[in-house]
C-alpha cells in the first residue's frame, strides 16, 4: 500500500475541517433585518422532534395553472404557522419550497394523546383562510406563543359582532419601510391597497374608529394579529380614503413582512391541497 502524498493529505483535512465548521456554524447572509439560511447550523437543528409520533405534509397550491408568486407562497406558509400556534403546535418545522410551489411542514403531537387524528389536523391546516377587520379589540382568551409574546384570541363584545371588512376587500398588503420627512428616521410599515368596494368600506370605517377613539383590529380566524387606532385630527372628518393605508408602529421587518403575509393570505386566489 503507498501513502498518500502530503499535499493530498492535507488538501483532504482542510476539506473535512471546512465541512466540519459548516455544519457547526451554517451559513448566512443578512440583508437588513432579514436572515436568509443557506446551510442549517447545530443551533438550527431541532432536537427532540419524533416525526414517527407526529405529522409529516407537504400543501400545493391548486391554482388552475395560474402562476403562484412568492409572495402568495410566502401567505399560505404563514396562514399554516398561525393554525399551529393556535392549536398550540409551537414545535414545528415549517418551510416553502419556491422551486416546487409547494409547503412542508412536520410536528409532533403531545404524547399521551390518543384521540389525535393526522388527517384531521392536516385539513385544518390547509383550510381556507379567513381575515377580518373588525370594530375594537375585545377579546376572550390570552396565550403565549414560542417566542414569548401575547396572543390573544375568541374576539367577543363588539369586536365580535361588528365586521367592517373581510379579506377579499384586500388587494395587496406589503412590507415597506417610509423616512420621516423632518427627522429623517426611518421605520418599518405595512402597506395596504384596498379594492374599490374595500375602499369604501374602509373610509368608513376608519371614520368612525376616529372618531369614536376606538381601534381597528385585523383577525386571523379567531386569532388578533393586529390592532391600531385611527388619528382624528386627520381623518376624523373622511377617514382614509384612496384605498391605501399604511399601519405603523415598533415593526421590524421580519414582524411588518410577516402581517403582510398574513394580511395577503385573505385574498388568496386558491386553496392548498396535499
């Protein structure tokens, strides 16, 4: 048997040490505020996860050869991850595969459950998503999701009567980021444009939480993903009109593109099949 030539050698230990490090560390890129993963890291992995006692789904959009954008994509995905949390599924993988157009998700259940039922679970899941924008921001239950914010939900008193809008009065929502004009800060925002009957509808609306120092609040089924109040100084007397609006406050862009997802999942021109 010959030895390896020492080049050889070492060209093949600095390989594996690089392989080695990847897998430690991953591989990143920022742009902004926004991580983009290439290669998970130790810290990514999951551990714990048993998808032999749990869900595996893979959802597709039955879109009639229609094309799916990204940002439709990207809505489906955070429609599925606000069921989970709902449902109190927290341990959860979750990813959009852009080149198949499809949606993968996997999680356990909690052991000891013996009346899960997969198909069940992964119906709901994959259900049409319903949005609504209501009066106030009543609601009946408080939980906490796995990042350790408040989540509230069951809206109830007139929050739960009073509808002002529904998610097919949405046309787009996205994330943006506008400069004050005097200070010259800049902040994160989210970004509305509304049909013409939701133009409507939202003028009056948003008149009448001005003028009444209410609030708007924005609902994923029985879930508030967003609340905000309407200046009257400006928009007491019309509301805001012209079928745009813009909702501000302490965004990221992580928070502000993840509301416009899941404002865009409202309007969604097709349903996820598996």
């Amino acid at each position: 048997m010959k030895r390896a030539r020492k080049p050889i050698f070492f060209i093949v230990a600095i390989l594996i040490l690089a392989f080695a490090f990847v897998s430690i560390s991953g591989v990143y890129s920022y742009k902004g505020d926004t991580k983009t993963t290439y290669v998970k890291g130790v810290g990514d992995i999951r551990w714990g996860i048993d998808i032999k006692g749990g869900v595996e789904a893979t959802f597709a959009p039955e879109s009639n050869g229609a094309k799916v954008t990204k940002n439709q994509l990207d809505a489906a995905k955070s429609v599925i991850e606000t069921r989970m949390v709902q449902n109190n599924i927290t341990d959860y993988e979750l990813y959009a595969d852009y080149g198949q157009n499809r949606i993968i998700t996997r999680f356990p259940w909690q052991s000891g459950e013996t009346d899960f039922n997969p198909e069940t679970a992964i119906k709901e899941l994959s259900a049409t998503s319903v949005l609504t924008f209501r009066e106030g921001s009543e609601y009946t239950n408080t939980t906490t999701g796995s990042d350790g914010q408040a989540i509230y939900t069951t809206p109830k008193g007139t929050t739960a009567s009073h509808i002002f809008l529904k998610g097919s009065d949405v046309k787009s929502a996205r994330a943006s980021v506008t400069q004050d004009q005097s200070t010259g800060a800049t902040q994160y925002v989210v970004e509305l444009e509304l049909t013409g009957d939701g133009a409507n509808k939202f003028a009056n609306a948003t008149k009448k939480v001005a003028n009444e120092n209410s609030t708007l609040s924005i609902w994923m089924e029985d879930t508030m993903i967003s609340s905000a109040t309407v200046d009257k100084d400006k928009f007491g007397a019309t509301g805001i009109t012209g079928g745009k609006a813009e909702i501000s406050g302490n965004f990221t862009s992580e928070t502000a593109t993840k509301l416009a997802n899941q404002i865009n999942s409202g309007a969604l021109p097709f349903k996820l099949t598996t």
